[in-house]
C-alpha cells in the first residue's frame, strides 16, 4: 500500500510539474530538441554508417555480400580510374581561385557607389540560382562545334577551323568545363564578400581619402583586413567544394574524353558497373581527404593570420588616429 501510494504521489507530482509553466517550457525544449535530432541520426548518420559498412564489402545493390576487409580502399588508390581522378580537382581548385579574385575585384568596385551597380549585382548572382541540370545543358549547347562560343569568336576575326573543340579535346576539355563552374558560382561569392565589405564602417573611407589614400590602399589596409574572416571561410569552401564537382562533367561530357571528375567515376561504378562496396569506399576516402583539407587550410590560415590580433589593434590605433584628424577638420569647418 505505501508503494503504490508513493507511485501515486510521482505521477501526481510529474503531472503538475507538467502542467506548469517550467515543466511546459522544459517539454517543449526538449521535443524541438528530439525530433531535429532523429531525423538528423536517420538520414543522415544512419545511411552514412550503412554506406561505411557497405565499403568492406563485394556487394550489388541485389544479391549476396562478400566480405573483402580493406580490398576495397586498396583498390580505390591502386585503379587508375578512381585515385587518378582526383587530378582533376586541380582543374577545378585553380578555377576557384580564379572565382574568388574576380569576386573579391568587382566586390570591392560595386561597394563603392557606381551607376547601375544594383543592377550588376543582381546579373552576376542570377547564374547561382539556376539548376545545375539547366546550366549543363546551356553550356552544352554554348561549347557545340559551330554554334553560340565558335560563332562569337568568328565575329572576332577567328577561322572555325583553327579553334579547338572545347569539349572533346583533352587540352582544354576540362578547362572549359571549370569555366562553367566559375560563371555558376562566383555571383555567389561576390554577394558574400559585398555583405563583408558593407559592414566596415563608412566613416574610416572618408578619413583614409582625407589622408590621400587611393582606392588599392583602401583596399589593402582598411577593407581586406576586414573581411578576412569572411575570405578564409569562402577559400575553405570553394577549395573543398572542387574536389567534389559533380554536375558540370556529369551533364556536359557524362565524363568522356578524360572529364571523369572522383564524383563522375563513383557514380558509374555505382550504377553502372553495380559494384557498390567499391563505390561506398571511395565516398569514405573522399570524406576523408575533404576533412584532411579542410583541417590543413584551417591551420594554413591560422599560421598566415598569426599575428592578426597584433596586426588587427595597430590597425584600430591607426583608425581612431584616422578618424581623430577627419572629426577636427570636420569641426573646423
């Protein structure tokens, strides 16, 4: 009897601590915390260790598995068509370098007030919103023999015969290829570094212009210190983001004449060829090698900026000198 009166009271008291306005808060708390939390772990971490065991494994998607142990990682670096695929990435992490100069350049120009700048801005972020799908087939048709890219150099005073075929010959293949992804993505990171550049205090360009500063030292010693948070963090992106292209090669050439990006050749021994264990352990070393540039840019960067904090309150001495002499002028006007 005094169990069951003691089990009693703990309904009885969970059920007011419930009712109340902290037990309501905590529930609620905890539910928005719990059902993030469950779809994360079931489609995400679950497929994944699914996918982790799968790479120790000679499997199809129907029919028997063979456990092979490490077989299959050893064959990922030792085929040609696999490891060796990843020298593309160079094509496309030489094409993001490219992207962000020209994204920081003519961020850095529309921060500035020019005519129509607005509307320039709005030009060069609409090729981000397109579908990947779409922009492939666009530039298919673009790069044709003989069509929109032959005909436009024509007009310039170049002989058809004398161009290349931009997407069969292996010299320049997979530069135009990059250059598709560099049109796509560099509105993007223009946009982002304007969002940088707009937060920088409008105050310190007067007192930079009053000292004689021209728009490069502007640049150099007021803007890019400031947006250097901003610059890591899109260098870590587009570095890590080319060693996983995917769409360009995929809708353009379907990887033939050697634009087989790691991505193009995981997806063909995975649904071509059916053998899943091998691609499972080539989606795991691509994950890897990800997380291993990533960590090395974090420490490139870190080693690079050691001396920013030093650097960052010389900079801020500097400006509150700046801004001293632009408030006394000011005032002696």
């Amino acid at each position: 009897m005094a169990a069951q009166a003691n089990t009693v009271g703990t309904k009885k008291g969970f059920l007011h601590w419930a009712r109340s306005r902290r037990g309501q808060q905590t529930i609620i708390i905890i539910a928005f915390m719990i059902i993030p939390l469950a779809l994360l772990f079931t489609f995400t971490y679950l497929p994944f260790g699914e996918m982790v065991g799968f790479s120790f494994y000679k499997m199809k998607y129907v029919g028997k598995r063979t456990f092979v142990g490490w077989k299959n990682y050893a064959s990922v670096f030792s085929r040609k068509d696999c490891f060796g695929a990843l020298k593309l990435s160079l094509y496309y992490m030489g094409g993001s370098v490219v992207q962000l100069v020209l994204a920081l350049y003519l961020a850095t120009i529309l921060s500035f007030k020019v005519k129509g700048g607005n509307i320039f801005k709005g030009f060069m972020f609409f090729p981000y919103l397109i579908n990947g799908i779409a922009i492939g087939f666009i530039f298919k048709f673009f790069y044709t023999r003989g069509f929109v890219f032959d005909t436009v150099l024509q007009w310039c005073g170049f002989q058809l015969d004398n161009l290349p075929y931009w997407l069969k010959d292996q010299s320049i293949n997979n530069i135009s290829l990059v250059g598709t992804s560099v049109w796509r993505y560099f509105g993007q990171n223009m946009v982002l570094f304007i969002g940088a550049i707009m937060s920088v205090d409008s105050e310190l360009y007067e007192a930079a212009m009053l000292d004689g500063a021209n728009r490069f030292e502007q640049f150099r010693y007021i803007i890019l210190p400031s947006i250097k948070t901003i610059v890591t963090l899109n260098v870590i992106l587009s570095i890590t983001g080319s060693l996983s292209a995917f769409e360009p090669p995929y809708v353009i050439t379907s990887g033939a004449n050697g634009t087989g990006t790691y991505f193009v050749v995981m997806n063909e021994i995975a649904h071509t060829q059916q053998k899943v264990g091998l691609a499972s352990a080539m989606a795991v070393v691509l994950l890897l090698i990800i997380f291993a540039a990533t960590i090395l840019q974090k420490l490139f960067f870190k080693y690079a900026f050691r001396n920013a904090e030093d650097e960052d309150f010389g900079a801020a001495k500097k400006r509150e000198k700046q801004l001293a002499k632009y408030a006394a002028r000011k005032a002696g006007r």
